[in-house]
C-alpha cells in the first residue's frame, strides 16, 4: 500500500524547523495484532495503524495511522469499540479514540521519570467509560475527561475486567484484588496474594484468577479451587448462554457448572474419531454459541456438535503458533465463523474455508536484507519476496529466498542470490527477467558463496574445481582448471590476476594458470586460511596459525612469524590501509608500517579495525574506542563519554563522512570524530530523546542522516533535528537507511519510506 504526502517537519527545538519535504510510505498490511467486529465493520490493528474491512467486498475501507491521522503511532495492541461507536485503540505508548470520525489522542507520562509510559491494559466500561493502566497509574475516561483513580510507582494493572453493574476490577500492589465502583477502591478480602495472569468476573458475581496453580474463584468470601493445572498461561475464560464457565486446562478444556467441574475430553474424543489427532495442535479458544461450538486449535477448528476437524493445512495456512498467530475469532450472523490471524482473514462455513490475505504491494514478510544495485535501484529481500525499487517505479519478485539472505550483484547489474532451504540459485536480470538455477544440474548449485562474479566478465562456480556460466544457461568447466582434493578456501582479485586457494595457491591471468609454491624455512602443511591485499598490491596469506607470507608486485615472496606479536594467539583478521596494514587476534593487534612490526595488547570487538584518512587506526575494545596513531595507542572509555554507568556498544562499522569525519554509532549516542582531530558528542538525554543508533548515511548534498530505534536525525553543519512518526515518518523504528541520487531510503522492519531530499 502505498501513501503520498507533503510534510512540513518541525524539528524538536520549536524555533526551527525542517523544509517542505515529499515523502512516500510503503507498507504491508499483513502483521495483524488484535482486531473486533462491530456494525458489520471488523476493526484490525497492524503494526502500521488500524484498518477497517467490509468484509462483503473483502476490502479495506479504512486505514489511519500516524502520516494521515491523529495518531501518535502505528503499532496497535488492542482494539474496542463503545456502545456509541467510538473506536479505541490502545498501543505501546499511547491511547487514540475515534468520535464522529475526528481522532484524538493521549500519551500518559510517568510520575517519576521524564517520558511516557507504556500502556500495560485497556478496558471499557458500560457507560462510556475508559480505563487505562500504565506502569504507576490507573487512567479513567468519563465525560471527555482523563483522571488518575489509583496510583502507585510499583503498579502495573496488567489485568483490568468490568463486571455486569459497571464495577472495575484490577491487580493492585503486592498482587492485591481490587475494584473500583462509586468513586472509591476497596480490597477484596482475603486476599490471594499470589500472582495472577488472568482475571474474570462471571454473572454470579464470582471473581476467576489464573494462578501458577490453576483456576481459583473467589465465592462466599474464600477462595475456591476450581482445578489445579500448574498452568499460569490459560489462554481464555470466558461465559456462555448457560452461565457456564469456560477454560482452557493445558491438554484439555474444563466446563464449570453449579460448581462442579467436568473436562472435555477433547482428545478422547478426537482420538476415537480421527487417528491424525496429533495434528490439531494446542488450545487457543473457544467460541460458544445455542446453535454451534468452535473450538480453536493451532491446527484446525474442532466443531464440538458434529465432532469434525478443520485442518488449516486445507487452505495451506501455518501452525497458528509458528509463522502464523491467531488474532481474534467471532460467530457471525449467518453462522459463519469468522477467524483473524496475523497474515489472513477466514471465512468458515459449510465446512470450508474461505481465506481472504491482507493486501500488500510490497514485500509479505519482514524485511531482511536492503541491497543498492548499480544502476540507481534499490532490492529488499525477504522469506517471501523480492522488490525492486527504480526511477520511482516498483516491481516485485515471488521468489523464496533463504534466510538469512546472500545476495551478490555482477558487472551486469544483475542480482544473484540463494533460493530457500537451498534449493537452488536465482538471477534477476537488468531487464526484470528472472532465472533458477537449480541444485539438481551439474554442477550442484546451492550456496551463493560458491558463485564468484566478474571473472572475464562472467561468472563462475567453484567447488574443487572452476565452472564458468554460459549465456545458454550451463555450467561448463573452465579450461585447464586446478583439481583439488578439497573445497575452495579463499579468492581474491589483484588488479588483473586472480588469486584461487585450493590445497594449494594459484592465479589466473588471461586463460593461463600459475601454480604458486612457498617454501617458509620448512615446508607447510598446507595453505591455512585465507589471501588479503594491500594498498600497494602486494598478496598476503596466512599459513600456519602462527605465520604470513608476503609476495610484493614483483614476485618477491617474504614470511613472517606474528604468534608472539599477536599475544600468542591465532590470527584472525588481516586489513591492508593506506600507509599500515593492521592484523589482530583474540588478544593483541599488530601495525605493519615500514617494514616494521608494532604489537599492541588490546582486543578488536563490534567491528573490524578502519583507517581513517590520515592513517590512523580505529576498532573497539569492549567498552572502549581504541585509536592507533603513529604506532601508538589511545583508548577512550564510553561510559566516561556519554557521562553513564551502564554498559553500551557501538553499533557496526564507523562511517566517514566526505570531509573525513569518522561517525561512531553507539546505543548511548553519537560521537563523531572531525577531521581537525576535534570531537563532536551527541548524548541520547532530554535534550535529544532518541535511543540504540542502527544506521547512518550521507546525502548528496553532504546531510548527515542516523537512523535510531526512535527516530531520525537530521546532521547539518551542527545543527540537529529529529524526524519520527509523530512528525512525518511511518515508524519511529529505524532498521536501515540508504542513498540513491536525491532519495533517502528510510527502511523499517515491514516497509520503507523513501524521502525526496
């Protein structure tokens, strides 16, 4: 689904504020968390705001969310409707409400700490009431007015239930029972005292909690146990038409009837009718109606009066507890049964199944790999599918790519990456064409880190040996290729050459191949590992664990024992820069820089060591940045930079910037090293309430753009402004951003927005 909208952004200090921006979102719908019926209208909350289906024409009619609404986010936890239609939704950090179709919203901020609380339970009265409980308070909605009812820096009112006279009922403090009627709070006495997960009030006014026990009811002032379970997680309890109650009891479904308890046996029932009982799978509810009963399982609909299964697998629909998860389920009018799940709406009736899927127009999962191709276009990689991004123009592969994805892009521009569970190759073509290799034809393909592209222009598979890939789609072997015993273990390109690490090393030029031999005061067991390049040209390889063999542009071959340099440790990494070359082990690093060797103690974590444009060394050690300048080294804690105590990480590679500033990610900020050797320090506090810095990139107008887990920064010349759903973006959640011509790509975890700079 795609939305077009012209933004003014307003940066966070209100005197400034961000030009006229044109931004477009994309977004799939299909990640449905809570839904509810009302008015032949079924209300969904997604993860990108709330919808509204007609379901007689099986499409959405409705879809607000923060870009087009008064909404402060997109992720949508619970939806309710009131006696007089208003529509709440609840989600993490806000409560919204739609009246005469204007939406308004509220944020509850905490007593103690400066920032908004998370919305822990929502509920709605008879009357038009509304109640809210956060991490220190219980919110009540009464006449177009918000009033604390309770409060306390230790509740958290996870469970809230209304009874049939309008009486609220919540989990205080100390697990304690308590209802609030007739402005006060009063405690049931006793007390259980123990914690409970779920709360019900039935018609005889008896009070039900879920405890690690069981099923308890409160009735003649004591606690009755109904079953004991040793089941804290109970799925539903609900009441039907004959005042009985219903619950789940783990492997079976408990019926309470004048205070007698009586089980299902549901198993039984479905092991003497069906020997595929194992298929049905877990409990997840129950719908109760005179003239039908549905029980919901993770696999199937059991329909208890007929005593027939339903298999999801009918309609090929996943395990409701896997890819799947069951949302919400009602009995309609005409007796359809209608069941909402995380990625379809069904229809049951008459025996089968109608599945209406969410509609998309971009990718049907989660997105889990962004790729910038050559030509200006952008990929987004997912289980599910492929997109292609391209002069504002949008196409989409069906193509089941494996998880995680690798992709790798030729000369051509074409895309190449690992069908799933490796059943094979696909290439995608600069004309949108695309083509499957498959791991059945000789040679067997299956794992893109086997394809190596570019090699005289084409592309070749290597196993033991070299296959090179015809324009007639075949793999034939590349002319007087090596035969090794062993898989390949590395491959480098020095400028024309081609270094192969078989058991032993050759390069390729010009159809020719050059078997290269070493002799490092004894003979080798064999190549080791893996072949680096310098800046100068000259190859480098490990050997043994505790040796590198230099040959310079003129074939001069040198060696080297580092064990000791490296803190008598194995290498692990090798990086050539631009006056230094810099190698590093679990323990130690080591500068080669004038045909000298410098050894440092200090141990390379996050990412690995990059120079900077004066030659200087940067990599992480734990909680600290390590510099190495002129062979020297220099470590500056973070938790002294950014004034904390706790511990935080710098997220991926540094970034530099086209002036030469080196942009440092850390979940406590941002530190950027100038290229005047100066420091700039952006702490995430009050003055820039962000948090977890995930990505960072420069525009072609020199921006400095950061993603964040909240929100995103905008760098120019000093000044900082911060753009997040409230003021423009979809999502608050950045996962990644990219640059292609005067486009910022802004990826989320399910779409992307790509803002025109």
């Amino acid at each position: 689904m795609k939305l077009l909208i012209f933004f003014i952004f307003l940066i966070y200090l209100p005197s400034n504020f961000i030009k006229a921006q044109n931004i477009e979102h994309y977004f799939n719908l299909n990640e449905n968390q809570c839904a509810t019926y009302h008015n032949d209208t079924l209300w969904v909350g997604t993860n990108v705001g709330l919808v509204a289906w007609d379901l007689n024409e099986e499409k959405i009619v409705e879809h607000y969310h923060t870009s087009n609404s008064n909404l402060v986010e997109n992720n949508i936890r619970k939806v309710e409707v009131s006696k007089d239609g208003t529509v709440w939704i609840s989600g993490a950090k806000s409560i919204s409400w739609r009246r005469n179709n204007v939406w308004k919203s509220k944020q509850f901020k905490s007593f103690k700490y400066d920032y908004f609380h998370n919305i822990n339970s929502m509920v709605l009265g008879h009357n038009g009431e509304v109640w809210v409980s956060t991490n220190d308070a219980l919110y009540q909605f009464s006449n177009d007015k918000w009033e604390i009812i309770y409060k306390d820096n230790l509740f958290k009112g996870a469970n809230l239930f209304v009874d049939k006279e309008n009486k609220l009922w919540f989990d205080g403090i100390n697990n304690k029972l308590l209802c609030y009627a007739n402005n006060s709070i009063s405690e049931l006495s006793p007390q259980y005292g123990e914690y409970f997960s779920r709360l019900f009030v039935d018609s005889k006014n008896r009070k039900w909690i879920n405890t690690i026990n069981g099923f308890q009811y409160y009735n003649l002032n004591e606690w009755v146990e109904a079953i004991n379970t040793r089941y804290l997680d109970s799925k539903f309890i609900k009441e039907d038409y004959k005042n009985r109650i219903w619950f789940d009891k783990g492997g079976d479904i408990a019926i309470e009837e004048n205070d007698s308890i009586s089980l299902l046996n549901i198993y039984r029932e479905l092991d003497n009718n069906n020997p595929e009982l194992i298929r049905t799978g877990g409990f997840l509810d129950v719908i109760i109606n005179p003239s039908a009963t549905f029980i919901i399982l993770t696999r199937a609909v059991y329909h208890l009066e007929e005593k027939s299964i339903y298999f999801f697998e009918d309609i090929e629909l996943d395990d409701l507890r896997k890819t799947e998860r069951y949302v919400f389920a009602k009995l309609m009018k005409d007796n359809n049964l209608l069941i909402v799940t995380s990625k379809y709406i069904l229809n049951f009736k008459n025996g089968k199944f109608l599945k209406i899927q969410v509609p998309t127009n971009i990718i049907d999962n989660e997105i889990i790999k962004v790729q910038k191709g050559l030509t200006n276009d952008m990929w987004f990689f997912s289980t599910h599918g492929v997109v292609k991004v391209k002069n504002e123009k949008m196409n989409k592969f069906d193509i089941n790519v494996d998880y995680p994805p690798e992709v790798k892009i030729n000369q051509q521009g074409e895309i190449w990456g690992n069908l799933d569970s490796y059943q094979g190759i696909f290439v995608i073509n600069d004309k949108d064409s695309v083509k499957t290799i498959y791991n059945y034809k000789s040679p067997n393909v299956y794992d893109l880190s086997r394809i190596y592209t570019g090699i005289d222009n084409a592309n070749w598979h290597i196993l033991n040996t070299c296959y090179k890939y015809t324009e007639e789609g075949n793999w034939e072997k590349v002319a007087n290729a090596p035969q090794s015993k062993s898989l390949i273990k590395d491959f480098l390109k020095v400028e024309d050459e081609y270094w192969f690490l078989f058991d032993s090393l050759y390069v390729y030029k010009d159809g020719n191949w050059d078997k290269k031999q070493f002799d490092f005061n004894s003979r080798p067991e064999g190549i080791k590992r893996n072949i680096f390049s310098d800046n100068e040209k000259n190859v480098w390889l490990t050997i043994t664990k505790d040796s590198l063999v230099k040959q310079n542009k003129n074939g001069k071959i040198q060696g080297f024992k580092v064990r000791e340099l490296l803190g008598n440790r194995e290498i692990l990494g090798f990086k050539g820069g631009k006056n230094s070359n810099i190698i590093w082990s679990s323990s130690a690093v080591a500068i080669y820089d004038n045909e000298k060797w410098y050894s440092h103690k200090a141990r390379v974590t996050t990412f690995e060591p990059i120079e900077d444009h004066k030659g200087n060394w940067w990599f992480c050690n734990d909680d600290n940045l390590v510099l190495i300048n002129n062979n020297k080294i220099n470590s500056f804690n973070m938790k002294v930079v950014f004034s904390t105590t706790s511990s935080g990480r710098i997220y991926k590679t540094p970034f530099i910037d086209s002036k030469n500033n080196i942009w440092f990610l850390h979940d406590k900020g941002v530190l950027c090293r100038k290229s005047d050797e100066t420091w700039e320090i952006h702490a995430f506090d009050e003055n820039l309430p962000l948090y977890a810095s995930t990505s960072i990139v420069e525009d072609q107008n020199g921006t400095i753009w950061i993603g964040t887990m909240t929100g995103l920064i905008k760098y120019k010349e000093g000044e900082i402004e911060i753009l997040n759903a409230s003021n423009g973006l979809f999502n608050s959640n950045i996962k990644n951003l990219e640059t292609v011509e005067n486009k910022l790509f802004i990826i989320y975890e399910s779409g992307f927005s790509i803002l025109t700079l």
